[in-house]
C-alpha cells in the first residue's frame, strides 16, 4: 500500500479543513474537544449540517445520498472531522441500520427509511444485547409470533444506547425454536412509540443516562417492518456488526486525543518535571502511537475491500479489539499524566452547566475513563472477537 497521499488526496484535504472552519459551531467544537457531553438537539444539529452539505454518510450509494468517495477520502474526511472536534454522528441509523436496509431491505422499505436515516428525522437504536444475552447473542429470547400481518413482540432488551432519545429500535427477535439457535431469528423495524414499549434508565459509572432497558409488552409490529426473511434475521445481524466493528476503530478519534494526551504530559509535572520527560510514561506514548498507527493501517485496508464492494469480514473483529484497547490505554495514560486533578468530576460541569472546574483540561477525566471501559465489551466482546478470529482466520 503505498502510504503516501496524492496532491488530490491533499486538495481534498483542504477543502474539508476549510469547510469544517467554517460550518462547524464553535459551541459544538469546544464541548467534543474539552471532553463535555453532548445533549440529543446538539448531535441532530451536527448531523443536519452534514446532511444538507451532503456528507453525512460518505459510505452510501452515491443514488442514496453518498459522496463517491474513495477509501482514502473517506478516511482523510473522519480523519479531519476527528481533529476539528466535530461531533460523532451516531452510528446506529447511518453506519448500521442503513446498510442494513440497503443489502436485505425491500424498495419500499429503502424508499421510506433511508432518508429519514439521511437527514435524522428518525433516531435509531440497537435492540440486540438481552439480560444473559450479550456476546452470545444467539441465545436471545426476545419472542416475536405472528398474528395476521403483525408480530406481536414480548421480552427485554438491555444496555440499549440513548434509546431515551430514539424514534425508531432494529431489534433482533425469536420467530421460531427448531434448528440451531442462529435460525430462528429475524429482524425487525420497531417504531419506538407503540404502545406496549418501556425505556428505563442505566446509569453507568460515569454517571451518565446513556444506556437503558427497553421492555417490549405485547408490542405489534408491521410484518412490512422486517427486514429480510423470517428465521433469517442472523444473516442480517452479522452484517450489521461488521460494519459496527469497523467503525468502532475510530482512528481519527484516538489520533487527536493521543495529541491531548501529550500536551497533558508536557503541562502536568512528577516530581517538579513535566510527565512526559519520565522515561516510563514516554516510553508508554511512545508503544501507543506505535500501536496506533498500526491501527490505521488495518482500517486502510479493510476499507479498500469495502470499496472493492465486499462488505466488513472477520477482519473487523481485528479492528474492534485493537480499536477500543488503544482507546482504553489512551484514557489510562491521560488520568496517569493528571494524577489527583482527575478524581473529582461534576455532572453540571461535563454538560456544560458549569463553567469553571480546578483544572478544566483533567476535570473529565475519571468519567471518560470510566466510560470507556465498556468499549471491549459492546460491538461483541473482545473475547468473542478472538473466537471468531480464530475460527474465520486462523482455521483453528
């Protein structure tokens, strides 16, 4: 792969820098870059501005929306968002439902969701992971039985992201108890507002109201709603989470946060000497970046063979567990270089309510730290992804 960047790669380069500069609200800029949390209305202002500009989903058919980028557009685009300190736009509808639609879906299906997905009228939300059904989630036991052109849905999902917030649930249910346990599962499109659907909080060591349980009581829901065949809905989930894998990666993400993480180390100081001087912690960035950059590499690829119109293998079960551990060393290091100025963290001050912290650079620390470590556990632990390495790569 020759790692060099063309003088196109470069032009394009620019004109997203400058776009971003001038398009990206100072106000959104400040709160991803300085660790703050953002609210629903500030994520959908984001991903409007994307969607009128015409980039919010770079990896759609260009008929659907999509840029017509190639794979390394696509990543100087994520590449650049990540260090301009945009927001997120929220995987579930455009990097995971949509596809979804796109590969099983029906024309009347891709012709109703997909620009909702587009323009974020509708908030989407997981419904895969159930209480004793998290990375074996083939023993799911959500049910859905069919009366006249409805399923009528009973069971409960759990660790369900922001579903406080969503319009709209894909959600993985039993339609049937023969064969293995893959084959008697489909996947359904769920409106969020039918009667029969209760969300309840998690709140998570970080103190935050991101996940939640959803109770489905009696819940009917179209048969149009699924997605694919009945009893088929494994092939669609498999699908899903390559693409989930991939983009849990997030290079460009951990790109701008290992240059927070030295600045940190060079104003924090051990012993009247800035961390970074320590030959222990610099030799700690210095095995990061290594394994960092290593990273992008394996994105670079895996992404040229979506390009190639195959989607995400096994291989992205390799991004999913090397993605989330730099991640989680990153948080690591950052509360190692503060020490102390990381204990204390303020919800007011996270959500921006509060202006004014002891240090406001380490004050969210410790809930950043706290919230990442469930990264090598969502998308499919990472000890899962070993398994499934081992048996679609290895042959073992």
């Amino acid at each position: 792969m020759d790692l060099n960047y063309s003088a196109a790669d470069e032009s394009f380069r620019m004109e997203v820098r400058q776009w971003l500069t001038a398009n990206l609200p100072a106000d959104l800029q400040h709160k991803v870059l300085n660790h703050r949390r953002l609210g629903r209305e500030e994520m959908v202002r984001w991903h409007k501005i994307l969607a009128k500009k015409g980039w919010v989903a770079p990896g759609w058919p260009i008929e659907w929306g999509g840029t017509g980028w190639n794979a390394t557009q696509r990543h100087i685009f994520e590449e650049e968002c990540a260090s301009a300190g945009t927001p997120m736009i929220l995987p579930f509808g455009i990097a995971m439902v949509a596809p979804v639609i796109m590969r099983f879906g029906t024309e009347e299906q891709k012709r109703h969701y997909l620009p909702r997905i587009y323009d974020c009228t509708d908030w989407w939300c997981q419904g895969y992971s159930e209480p004793g059904s998290g990375s074996d989630l083939a023993s799911l036991k959500t049910r859905a039985v069919r009366d006249g052109d409805h399923y009528v849905v009973n069971g409960q999902k759990t660790w369900t992201t922001l579903a406080q917030h969503a319009d709209m649930m894909f959600c993985l249910v039993r339609t049937s108890d023969e064969g293995r346990a893959q084959e008697g599962i489909s996947f359904l499109l769920i409106d969020m507002k039918t009667p029969g659907i209760i969300v309840r909080p998690i709140i998570m060591l970080d103190e935050d109201h991101e996940v939640n349980e959803v109770f489905l009581d009696d819940v009917r829901v179209p048969v149009a709603n699924r997605v694919g065949e009945e009893n088929k809905g494994w092939t669609c989930a498999k699908y899903l989470l390559g693409h989930e894998r991939t983009g849990i990666a997030a290079v460009g993400r951990s790109k701008r946060e290992l240059a927070f993480l030295k600045r940190l180390a060079r104003e924090h100081h051990k012993n009247g000497r800035p961390i970074i001087e320590d030959p222990l912690f610099a030799a700690k960035v210095a095995q990061l970046e290594i394994e960092l950059m290593a990273l992008e590499m394996t994105v670079l690829r895996v992404i040229s063979s979506e390009g190639a119109q195959r989607g995400p293998g096994p291989e992205a079960s390799l991004l999913k567990i090397k993605g989330t551990e730099v991640q989680q060393w990153l948080t690591e290091l950052m509360v190692e270089a503060v020490g102390p100025y990381a204990m204390p963290f303020e919800r007011d001050f996270l959500e921006g309510k509060a202006e004014h912290a002891l240090d406001a650079d380490a004050a969210p620390l410790a809930a950043y730290y706290f919230n990442f470590r469930k990264t090598s556990i969502y998308g499919g632990s990472n000890e899962i992804q070993r398994n499934i390495i081992s048996q679609m790569i290895l042959g073992l």
